[in-house]
C-alpha cells in the first residue's frame, strides 16, 4: 500500500486516491492501479473497462453521467495529460446527502486519482487545452441504460471553475434533464 494513499471524500464512498510517483533523470514512474493496494484499503471493484477521452479546448465539459442498474458503473479516473476539475453528485435519493457534489483537480502532475462509486454521477471540465482522461469502469457501456443530469442544475449547484465564454458541450449533454426530473438509485 506505500504506493498508494486513499482518502474519504466529504461524499460518502468517493475516494481520493494518491498515487506516488518516482521520478529520476530518465523521467518517472507511477504504479496507477494496484487491486491488491485497493483491496487492503477496503476496495473491492473489479473493473471490466478502460476508457479514455481527449478534449482540445480548455472549457470542455463531460458530464453529468452515469448509467443505470443493471449497468451501473463505479469509475476511478484519472489525467494523463492537462487537467482538468472532476466532480461526482449523489444522486441516491435514499442518501443524507443527496444532491450534494464533491471536486476535485486531478492532473498528470499531480497523480490524483478519483473513485467515483455506483451511484453518483460523473463529470469534468477541462482545465487545460490537449487533456486526456482515462478512466476505469466496473460495468460495460450501455447506450439503453446512458444517463445523465444537466451540468448546472440549480439545485446541485456545482461550481465549475468556468473559463470565460462558457463551457465547450456536446449536443447530449447540452439536453441532459435535471436531477428532479431525473430517474435515480433509491
């Protein structure tokens, strides 16, 4: 587990993970997942899927999604390259904290990794321009079960650290409902 810290999250069951890195004149190395470290740290996750996106313009915002049972899916996301604010909402309507959201940075230099469990939904606006983003997820994508809340829903009230002219969106999630109008995990 000296590879890697994990965190609570002010959400319950998100997670910060910290990864350490290694750096020498050649460069550096970081171990980015271990099962064996997230076991011992009471993760238990099998993941099915590895996805990544690219997003040339600073501004560009990802999310809010998420998917349904039987497809519903934890993440654990981290940069590659820029960075960008990474956000997960619980949208578990059985939750004390409902509604409520959580950020966070994440970099290729800073390492951090963000565990977004089943249940919340998932987004991120890029901080920089040529970011990538590569996440896992526990459950294959299925278009029939692809959901989502819009990016800001006045009663989530996310604060995205917006550059100016507004966020970069694609037509999907330029039509995402809001959380109210929103089927959800009970």
């Amino acid at each position: 587990m000296a590879n890697f810290t994990v965190t609570a999250a002010p959400l319950p069951d998100v997670k910060i993970i910290q990864t350490r890195k290694f750096e020498d004149n050649r460069g550096f190395f970081v171990e980015t997942y271990s099962r064996p470290a997230l076991l011992e740290a009471g993760i238990d996750i099998t993941f099915v899927q590895d996805n990544q996106s690219f997003s040339s313009e600073i501004g560009t915002l990802r999310g809010l999604h998420f998917q349904r049972p039987p497809f519903a899916q934890d993440k654990l996301v981290r940069v590659v390259r820029g960075r960008i604010w990474d956000v997960a909402v619980d949208i578990r309507r059985s939750s004390r904290t409902f509604g409520q959201w959580f950020g966070l940075e994440l970099s290729a230099e800073n390492q951090t990794q963000l565990l977004v469990p089943i249940g919340f939904a998932h987004g991120f606006l890029t901080l920089e321009a040529d970011t990538e983003v590569i996440y896992k997820v526990s459950a294959p994508y299925s278009g029939a079960h692809d959901a989502g809340i819009m990016w800001n829903d006045p009663d989530v009230s996310v604060s995205w650290p917006m550059p100016v002219g507004g966020p970069v969106l694609s037509d999907k999630d330029r039509k995402l409902p809001l959380l109210s109008d929103t089927m959800t995990f009970d």
